[in-house]
C-alpha cells in the first residue's frame, strides 16, 4: 500500500510539471508500460495474502484509472497550449452574433421609392390628415352626399361629421385651401374602407396621391408625368393603356394600367391572363372641385391621380397576401432589410 502511495504521490508531481507532449509519452510508459512502475505492483500483488490483495488490488486499479485521465487532461492541455490557445479562452473564430438589424417595412421602401421618382420630377410632398370631416373626404371632392360612390367609402364616423378618410384626395383641397397655382404636390398616407379583410383587401391601407395645377394643363402632361414614373417603376419597357372610368373629382377619368411586367404582356396568373395590371385611377381636376376651393375655374387646369401602395408592392415584390404586411412577422419583414 505504501508503495502504491509513493507512485501516485511521484506521478501527480510530475504531471503538473510536465512541458511537453513528448515527455507525457514517456511517462505514460514510465508508470504503466508493461515494465511500467504501476504494472509492477500489479504483477506482485500475488505474493500478497488474500485479504491484503484485494485491498491493494482495488487501490492499484484506482490509481491506474487516475493515471489515465491524467495523463489525457495534460495532452489536452499541452495540446491547446501548442496551438496558442488558453483553457479558459473562448474561440476567436467562431461566428459572432451581430447586432439585430433593422431595416424599412417594404410598404415604407415601395412609398419611398414612389416619392423619390415625382420628386425627381419636381414634386414637393405633402401630408394631411387622416381624422377629416365629410367635406374634405367628400363635399369638396364633388361627392355629394347622396352620390352612389359615397357608398364605398362611407364608414369609420368618428363623430357626427368626422370620419376616416377613406382616401388621400382630401388633401388635394387643403393644399389648393394653402396656395396658389401654380404647384406639383404628391400626398402619401394611410386610408380607411369598409372592406372585409381578404388576401387583396385590407380596412386599412395606402395610397399615393398626386396633383398638379397651373393655367395650361392638359391630358398629355398627365400621360406624360406618369408614362415617365412607370417607366422608372416598372421598367422601360413598360406600355401603359388609359381606360375610361369615372371619378367626382376628375373629368375626363382614367383607370391607368401598365403592361405586366411579369410576361410581359403575354398573359400569366399575376395579371389574370390579360397582360395588363391596374395601378391608379387618375385624371383632369373636375371644374366643380376648383369651385369648392374658391380657383377661378375658368383659368385653372390640373391633374390629379391616385395609386394604391400596397397593390404595388405586391406585385414588385410577388407577394400573394395583404395581410403579410400587418402581421409584424419577422419572418416575413427580414427578407425587406
Ligand atoms: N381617390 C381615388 C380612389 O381612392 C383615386 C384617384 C385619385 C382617382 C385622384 C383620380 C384622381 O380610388
């Protein structure tokens, strides 16, 4: 047993004082190699009596095993240590974890984008409210209160003559209120519907509104300005087709559509076979809403039109479901930054 205690007592000095790999191999046979220090104390445990023997059988054992970890935990050691690294260092050249990063909703970047074009067309932007009263919404916008394109909008009464807006034309008149012609503005902002929520519609959404007034306005500065900004939207390539349609606040009207940029105007699912997308309704400022602002319709002419951001952005992006853009899913909005 005394024995037993010298060698162990022998090895654990050793091991922590050893440098290096080698001279742990040379230990490793040194103790317990066939002529090892341990292996002859093992080998002469037979001359022990029976209740001696199992004693110091079961300690030699014990140190053998204690031996072996040793020995295993210091080529660790001394491995790392070769390398140039440290215990308790962690490793430098794992991936780190960044910051999160952010980054606009892609209803902001499509607004934006929007914007960006008529600015570089000389338009000034401009915001309104959002609470309006029924005039804004609709009596200066030659919508009377009995007109069957009040049905529509008509929804969200805050109270008595105060509602949502159920569009962006409302700033239309607060800026011809403001200022005098002649001006190019383009109104971004959030409206309200009473529509029942679906994978194309939303209670909520937004719009782009644009409005230009001066004394010579005609139809073909509107084609002009807006053959221009889906040219640059959409891509150079990109036909427009103006179709007839009817709005208070316009006359003429237009539903304005691009040729799809998808198949390019051969037909696919995106433009339900017709190789066209409506984006906008537009048209030349109705008389009647130059009267309501107090502008000589006589000498004032304009144009004004008005898109649907996220209808864009669905289709720039191919997004097949409205209701991605509320649902605040990281998932969906990492995929924008
Ligand atoms: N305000 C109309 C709508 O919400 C769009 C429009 C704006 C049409 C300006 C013509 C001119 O549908």
């Amino acid at each position: 047993m005394s024995r037993i205690d010298e060698i162990k007592a022998a090895f654990e000095a050793e091991i922590s004082s050893c440098k290096r790999l080698e001279g742990l191999e040379e230990m490793k046979v040194r103790y317990l190699g066939r002529k090892g220090e341990l292996t002859s104390v093992l080998r002469s445990l037979s001359e022990l009596p029976e209740d001696e023997r199992r004693k110091a059988g079961m300690e030699a054992n014990k140190l053998k095993e204690l031996m072996n970890s040793g020995i295993e935990e210091a080529r660790t050691r001394l491995e790392m240590k070769s390398r140039g690294e440290k215990a308790s260092e962690m490793d430098v050249t794992l991936p780190g974890f960044g910051p999160p990063r952010g980054g606009l909703h892609p209803i902001t970047k499509t607004m934006g984008r929007i914007s960006e074009i008529f600015v570089s067309l000389g338009f000034r932007i401009a915001e309104g409210p959002e609470v309006e009263t029924e005039f804004y919404n609709f009596e200066a916008l030659n919508i009377p209160l009995d007109h069957p394109s009040r049905d529509g909008f008509d929804t969200f009464y805050i109270k008595g003559k105060t509602l949502l807006r159920s569009h962006t034309s409302n700033v239309q008149i607060h800026i011809m209120q403001k200022q005098k012609p002649p001006f190019q503005v383009l109104m971004p902002g959030r409206v309200y519907r009473p529509d029942a929520v679906d994978a194309t519609h939303s209670f909520m959404f937004h719009q782009v509104e644009g409005l230009m007034v001066d004394t010579d306005i005609s139809f073909a500065d509107l084609k002009g300005a807006l053959t221009l900004f889906c040219r640059s939207m959409f891509g150079e390539d990109t036909r427009m087709r103006f179709r007839p349609s009817f709005f208070p606040f316009t006359e003429p009207s237009a539903e304005v559509d691009i040729s799809c940029f998808i198949c390019k105007g051969k037909g696919c699912r995106v433009c339900k076979m017709s190789g066209w997308l409506e984006i906008m309704g537009a048209g030349l400022v109705d008389p009647k809403v130059f009267e309501a602002v107090g502008y000589d319709p006589g000498k004032y002419t304009g144009f004004a039109f008005g898109m649907g951001v996220e209808r864009i952005a669905m289709l720039l992006y191919g997004i097949n479901d409205i209701r991605l853009f509320y649902e605040n899913d990281v998932r969906f909005l990492r995929q924008f930054i």
